[in-house]
C-alpha cells in the first residue's frame, strides 16, 4: 500500500497571504525546506507512514500544546 502525506502550507500561505519568505523568517527554518515542503518533496512521513504500515496520520502526529 503506498500513502502520500499532504500537507495544506500552500494553501494556508495563500489564505493568509504570506509568502513562503516570511514563513521562513518567522519560523526559523530554511527558506529551501519551505519550499521543498510546499511543492510536496519532503516524503519523509509518508515513508515512515508506509514503513510501520501506518494508515490513519493519527498515529503518527500529536499536536500538543507546550506553552504552560
């Protein structure tokens, strides 16, 4: 079974009309890893998706809130 991670940044970024630029200023991570993630080239959690025969994305991510 083979599942592709989607992730929404461009749409968002869009929506909220910022560039992939100022993402990257204000999160702190490369511009070029922005970019890879928007055009949909960083697979890395697909493939560990797929390794561990994951199929629902749940498993895989939490999102916590870490400010207490």
């Amino acid at each position: 079974m083979s599942y592709q991670v989607k992730l929404k940044v461009k749409e968002i970024l869009e929506e909220r009309k910022i560039t992939q630029k100022k993402l990257a200023e204000v999160s702190g991570i490369r511009e070029s890893t922005i970019s890879d993630i928007v055009r949909g080239a960083r697979t890395v959690l697909s493939k560990i998706a797929e390794a561990l025969e994951i199929t629902d994305i749940r498993e895989l991510i939490d999102f916590e809130n870490t400010s207490k």
